[in-house]
C-alpha cells in the first residue's frame, strides 16, 4: 500500500482512510514517532490492558532485576 498526505499549513497530516480502517486505529489514539533515517515510524502506543499476559510463557532464566545494579558511578 503506498498512500500519500500533505503536511498542512498548522503541521497536521491526515492519514489516509485505507491505512486508519486497515490498522484499526481510532480518534483520539495516541501515537509516538522514532525518527528512522530520512523519515519516521509512526507506532501506536498501547493501553495497559493490551498488555496483559504479553510475556506470559517468556524463558525467565538469566533475568536480571534493578536490585542488582549499582545506585551510584561512584559505586562501579
């Protein structure tokens, strides 16, 4: 799919009804953007509730949890 939008005159974009239907995305959904090269990745930014039991199943060996890392440089 390769749809276009103009950047108006109060730096708004429109984007094209195709690409809103197919990601099912709503009004008033927030987005972030990552700069990646000359452009940016327009991302979704999920509701806690999307979120549950995302790492369910996840090998947990190896983890490293913040209590074992130091509070301070001074401490490396």
């Amino acid at each position: 799919m390769s749809l276009t939008a103009t950047l108006s005159s109060k730096f708004h974009i429109a984007i094209p009804k195709a690409v809103r239907e197919e990601r099912q995305w709503r009004a008033g959904q927030e987005f972030v953007f990552v700069p990646k090269g000359e452009g940016v990745l327009l991302i979704p930014v999920l509701e806690l509730k999307h979120l549950a039991g995302i790492a369910r199943g996840a090998d947990k060996s190896g983890y490293r949890d913040r209590t074992g890392l130091p509070r301070r440089a001074s401490d490396l």
